[in-house]
C-alpha cells in the first residue's frame, strides 16, 4: 500500500468489524476513538454503524456475517478490507470465464510447477555459486570472529523441511552459545534471546547468519526465494493448530520471501502461511526478482523502536495508531507495495 494512500485513509473515519472479543480488539489498539462493533451485533445498529463509516475492516468476520456485511458495503458504496484467511489466499488470482449463459471462477495452478519454476531452479544455483565466491571473504571474517569470540564451531546444522516434506541439514553461521537447547528442547528464538553470543548479536540483527544456506541452495535442498524451511517438529504443532499449513511444503523451502519482506520476526505462524501461499499463488520469476530486491531494505529496518519511528515519520501515523499490533493497522504502517 502506497504512502499517499496510507495518509488518505488515515484521514477517513474507519469501522472495524471483528469476530472477536470487542475488548480484546480495542487493548490492541490502544485507541479511544476507533469505533469496533462486533459481527454479531443488532442488525439496525450494524447498519447504521456502515452507514456512519468512511471505510469497513473486516477483522476475522464469520463467513456467514462477512456475507451480509460485504452486501451492506455493496449497497451504501463504502470501501472495505477483509483479513484474509488461508482459504481466500489459495483462491485467489482466479479468472472470470463463461460456461454457457453462467460465469464461473477459474484458478490457474501456480506458475512454479511450469516452466519459469524450472528456470528458477537453475537460476537459484547459478546465483548461489556467484554468491557464495564473491562473499567468501566475509564468510571468512565471520568464522575468525566466531572462533575468537568463544572458540566453538564456526557452523551451525540443524535438521529442517522443505519440498515434499523432506528433511534436510540447513547450514548457519552459529549465533547461539553451544548446546543451547539442551534443556529447552526445541524452542523459537525470541529477539532479544540471552542465549545469543557477543558476536551472535550482530550476526542475527544483520541476517549475515543465514549466509551459509547458500551452500544448501547451490545443493538443491533451498531455493532463494520460498518459504523459510522449519525445524519439523514446530512444523507438526503448527499444522495440528492449523492444517493448511502442510501447504508450503508443495515448493522447496526459501532464504528469503514474502513473509520475510512483508512479516515481523514473532509474527505467527498461520500469518507467514498466508504470505508463503500468497508467493505459491503468485510466482513468477519478475516476483522473485523483486522479493530479492526488497530483502536487503526489510534487513536494514529493525522491529523494535526504530520500525515505530521509521511508520511516525514517514507517513506521519498519529502515535496512538504506532503503537498498535494488530494486523489491521499493521498493514497501514507497512506501506510497501511491490506492484
């Protein structure tokens, strides 16, 4: 979404419309002002709420309600949003065609599993091997800071999935302190983890701990760009909370992506699933390309204070919408577009 477009609508008087708790929304957002009403409310009330509004968001909205909301919508000429769940991403991209006097959707399988994924595949390995020999002296500079910093292994392996499921070693550059996960178990990273050693820090900030996946990548087990591979046993809980999840694995796992681009380091899991199908859905060897080109300013952008300055000054949010988590009004602060 464009910043131009962000600041206008910001303007503009705005109704959420949630499936959820109404209190639970409004700590979110932290905003006195932000009229919620929930999906199930009286219909007159509803209504008039739709009709007083600049703009609906749909956050979460029964399928049954979205229908008749989505309608009101319609009717009155407001513009709306809708969070996207899993089934809508896959169904997306679809095309209008006639069957006789009816229309009917069509969806196109994903250009990954043609030609250009093809392509794509020997591209990966190609680019690998150019990255991997014009990085060599930074791969090397890091291993003599790891090895000065607590004298242990320069690399870190660690079991994960990508197509079909398979398993594979990914190769890092070892931020942590050996043995971390001996007690835990298998465990995420937070982003201020006290396992992480001194040089650790900057290797993690910097994203320059993944570097070494370029060998998994010129090996055929990564592609550049794919969903992130997941140790297979977080993959198992997260596919229990949410089947579609098993989805990503229909295409090898990736260095960087949409969710890379476009998610925060704790977003969750079902919200990177729908950038990882949105990328299935929309591949083309052009959106690699860009997703690419757009990793390396996502890196530069931290996620603590220095994203919630970066979202004030430049598109100039009032504090109380800054300060808020949920997705709505992330997806206003994260204005890039790649279109």
């Amino acid at each position: 979404m464009r910043a131009s477009l962000v600041n206008k609508l910001l303007q503009q008087k705005i109704l959420f419309i949630t499936g959820t708790s109404v209190k639970a929304i409004r700590s979110q957002l932290m905003n006195e002002d932000a009229q919620i009403i929930c999906e199930n409310a009286e219909y007159s009330a509803l209504a008039q709420a739709v009709r007083d509004a600049d703009i609906v968001y749909l956050y979460d909205v029964d399928p049954y309600y979205q229908e008749v909301i989505v309608l009101m919508c319609t009717t009155w000429d407001k513009s709306f949003f809708t969070r996207m769940q899993c089934s809508m991403v896959i169904m997306s991209g679809r095309r209008v065609l006639r069957d006789f006097d009816s229309p009917v959707l069509f969806y196109r399988r994903s250009r990954i599993f043609g030609w250009q994924g093809k392509v794509k595949h020997a591209l990966d390995r190609i680019l690998a091997l150019l990255a991997l020999i014009i990085l060599s002296p930074i791969f090397l500079a890091i291993a003599i800071a790891i090895k000065i910093d607590d004298h242990g292994p320069v690399f870190y392996r660690q079991t994960r999935c990508t197509r079909d499921d398979k398993r594979f070693e990914i190769y890092k550059f070892r931020s942590m302190r050996v043995d971390s996960e001996r007690e835990t178990g298998a465990v995420l990273a937070s982003l201020d983890d006290d396992r992480r050693t001194r040089v650790g820090k900057f290797l993690r900030a910097s994203k320059l701990d993944e570097l070494p996946q370029l060998i998994n990548i010129l090996r055929g087990e990564m592609s550049i760009v794919g969903p992130r591979p997941e140790r297979p046993e977080l993959a198992e809980n997260a596919i229990l909370e949410t089947p579609e999840f098993q989805l990503r694995t229909k295409v090898k796992a990736g260095l960087t992506g949409y969710a890379q681009v476009y998610g925060y380091y704790n977003t969750s899991f079902e919200e990177k699933l729908k950038w990882d199908l949105m990328y299935i859905k929309e591949f083309s060897l052009w959106l690699d390309v860009k997703l690419i080109l757009s990793t390396i300013p996502s890196i530069i952008r931290q996620e603590t204070s220095e994203d919630r300055v970066y979202a004030q000054e430049k598109l100039e949010i009032p504090n109380h919408l800054a300060d808020t988590e949920t997705t709505s009004v992330r997806s206003l602060r994260r204005h890039k577009s790649l279109k």
